[in-house]
DNA sequence: ATAAAACTTAGCAAATTGACTAACTATCTT
DNA sequence: AAGATAGTTAGTCAATTTGCTAAGTTTTAT
C-alpha cells in the first residue's frame, strides 16, 4: 500500500510538467526515439533526457537502445494508478453530494426524519 | 490553453504529495477545519497550512474563516481536469494498442494490406 | 580511418519545496 | 480581564527540481 503511494508520488510529479505532458501525448500516438521527441523541445538536450528519466521512472514509459539511438514507447498501465486514485476521488465526492442532495430535499420536503 | 496548462501543473503537482492526497480524501467525506485535518499528521501547522495553500491554490479545495476556525472543503470540479487529461490520454493509448492488435492480427492471418 | 550522429556523464547554478521554530493576532471562554 | 484556542507571519534551512555547458562514449556513415 505504502508502495503503492511511492508511486502515485512519481507519477503526479512527472505529469506535473508541461515538457513531460507533451512527451506522452506525442507517445500516444506511437513510439519515438530520444531524437525525435527533444526536436519539438527547445531544451538542451541533457535537459529534455532528463525529463525521459522521470517518466521512465515514474513507470510511465520504457526505453531501449539500439546502436546509438534510444527508443521511448508508453508502458502499458503507466497512467492506470493515477486514472484509478482520480476516478475513486471522484466517486466518493460524487456521493457526498448526492447525500446533501437528499439532506437538502428531506429539509424541503419536511420529512427529516433523519438528523 | 496555456492558462487550462497552468492549471494542470498545480494540481498534479498538489497531487503529487502523500500529506495533500490523505487531505483529499478526508475531505471527500465531508467539510473540516484545518484544526481537524491537522491532528491526523505529525507535523508543525505551519507546515500544514503550506498544503492547505496549494490545495486551495490550485483551486481543488476551497477555504473560509469563521471567527476564529478556517473550514475546508472540496472544490466542485477540483479533479476534474486532471480526470479528463488522464481519460483523454487513456483513450489515445487504447486507440493505439487496438492499432496494434489490428495489424498483429492481420500478419498472423497474411492479409497484411496496409503496411 | 575519420567524421558525424545520438546520446551520456559530470558539474554547476537558480528556483522551488517541505519542514521547522519563534513570535504574533485574532476570537472565544471563564 | 485573563487565559486558552486556532490560525498567521516571518525567517531559516536542507533537499529537490530544472535548466545549462563542456567534455565524453559508442555507433554508423563516408
């Protein structure tokens, strides 16, 4: 669980970043190499590697190497854990307002049985 | 856009911390005041009231003084623009492992059409 | 055999983060 | 009117983040 969190901790700080964003969007739309990812960033390029290994770190992407060009594709289930945390958040906020909807229409109805 | 961006960059980044999450989700059962919320972390008040400040900075919760207590609660779409990012991206990625599947599946079968 | 390409490594600097203590300001309670 | 409560403000500090440049290393192309 604590492991877990560790996690969550990686992967919101790595999405946190607009450079990092823009990685995976473009990700999304297939695999790229290192090259090709940094072209769209004006960033020195020790700069733009940094921001791979985040990701890569934060399990978001996997990268190889082949000869000299190093190659970066999504990792399967890299957003799932936060996807998941969000969507649990949102679930319960959700019926949080459905309970003060009922509260509000039992005050208006005058059957408030329930204090 | 660069404005929704902004946006993004705080909340992830507010949520990117255990402390700020734990914060979520206690109030995702309902309003409380700093006092209430703080007695469940070791640590000085005005250290948590850092987290409260981003919380309430990136607009995922919202604050308010009465005499001398500051009651908290969520912000109505608080996670909702990290929620639709996530889902968007989720979505392109399923998209391309679909893609994927597509032409897996036509080599295997020789009806490879479309390089 | 060079030279160009595609990263890597090392080392530095400014800005931000997260946590602390000490002292202060309101607002209840008694 | 005192004293306790509930936050606030101010100032410090170590660690992390994000960017840079300069100098490697390993492949690949000529």
């Amino acid at each position: 669980m604590t492991k877990y969190d560790v996690n969550l901790n990686l992967i919101f700080a790595a999405l946190s970043d607009e450079t990092r964003r823009a990685i995976l969007v473009r990700l999304s739309r297939g695999p790229a190499t290192v090259g090709e990812l940094a072209s769209h960033h004006e960033m020195a390029l020790p700069s733009f590697m940094g921001h791979i290994t985040k990701l890569e770190a934060a399990g978001m992407i996997e990268t190889a190497k082949k000869g000299r060009t190093r190659y970066c594709r999504l990792s399967p289930d890299g957003i799932a854990p936060a996807q998941h945390w969000l969507d649990q958040q949102a679930d319960q906020w959700v019926k949080r307002l459905d309970q003060f909807d009922e509260y509000a229409l039992s005050l208006l109805k005058g059957k408030n049985d329930e204090p």
